[in-house]
C-alpha cells in the first residue's frame, strides 16, 4: 500500500493503511500482520535509486519483506557488494518476490566509517530466489513463519538504499513529507 505512484503502488497515507491493517486483523491477525509487513516495506522504494525502485516495485508482484537490523555484511567491491549474513525474524518472506536485509559496509577488512565515524549501513535488495530460508520459528499459536535469510552475492548499487540517510528520498510523494527522520531538505505537514 505504501509504494509510491511513480511504481504503480497506492501511495496509502499511514492512517488508511492501518485502518486496512485493522479491519483484515479482525478475521485473522497472522493475516493482517503480513499485510502490514508487506504494505510498510513499500516505503523502502522512496530511498532507492530509481532504477532499483522501478525494478522492484514497479511490478505486480511487488511485495518485498525481510529483516532491516544491519546484521548482515556488505563488502564494498567493483560493481557493488558482495553481500552474506543471517537475519533472523524475516516475516512474510514466503510471500514475497523480493527479500532485504540491513549490512554494515566493509572496506578493507573493516566497517566503513561514517562522517560521524560511526558503521556505515545499507538496505539491500535481492530476488527471493537468490536466498535461503532457514525456518527458525514457528509456534503453533501464530501461524506466520519467521525466518532467517543466508545472501551470498553481488547486490548492485540500484538496489541499495542508504541506512537512516540523511539524504532526501529519491523519489518525491506522501512520505517524504512525513516526518519519519529528520532532513533538512525534508517537507514538513
């Protein structure tokens, strides 16, 4: 619900969307629980390049879930990362034609500092058939599946977005008024 216009998604404002969320909870919450996940992640199209975003997004199976938490690793090489790691409670990836996992960068062996000398962190992007799932949890009271993913493998620089950027969002609409993160170049409502 929340992918822009640009890629062909709704654009939903946060209120509706949840009132969505709410409604489908009322017939089954494992339901709704990943209709949000696949609603919110719609978002992460606004800080992709744009060739990223319109691969991703701007298709009808466009629903992408995965674990945000930088646990993962992207080491800085030609033509992007090469990327691995193990993100634990990926909900809603059995559902989904696209996964993403937050890595910290490294260079040299290292984490890449920041300007504020702190790691640098990315979003990642991959087709779901380029990981694994691991199924770590299922409890017989919940029936929506966490997971840890395993990535091993170049992740082009379109399909990457910045970890809490400070930098506007690629792609102007309903989110990049909100104030989700603090911007100097950000509208506010």
């Amino acid at each position: 619900m929340y992918v822009p216009v640009e890629y062909g998604g709704l654009e939903t404002d946060p209120i509706t969307s949840m009132q969505v969320v709410e409604a489908v909870a009322e017939a089954d919450a494992a339901t709704a629980w990943n209709l949000m996940i696949g609603a919110t992640y719609g978002i992460w199209a606004t800080f992709l390049p744009e060739a990223g975003a319109s691969e991703i997004y701007g298709t009808t199976d466009a629903v992408v879930a995965g674990a945000l938490r930088p646990s993962g690793i992207a080491h800085s090489v030609a033509g992007g990362y090469r990327v691995s790691g193990r993100w634990a409670f990926a909900s809603g990836i059995d559902h989904c034609a696209w996964w993403n996992g937050g890595c910290v960068v490294y260079e040299d062996g290292a984490p890449r500092p920041t300007a504020t000398g702190t790691p640098e962190a990315v979003l990642v992007f991959f087709g779901a058939t380029d990981g694994e799932r691991i199924d770590t949890w299922e409890p017989a009271d919940f029936a929506a599946p966490e997971a840890t993913i395993t990535r091993f493998a170049i992740s082009s620089p379109h399909r990457t977005a910045p970890w809490l950027s400070t930098t506007h969002p690629a792609c102007p609409g309903y989110f990049t008024a909100c104030p989700v993160r603090r911007s100097s170049t950000m509208r506010w409502r």
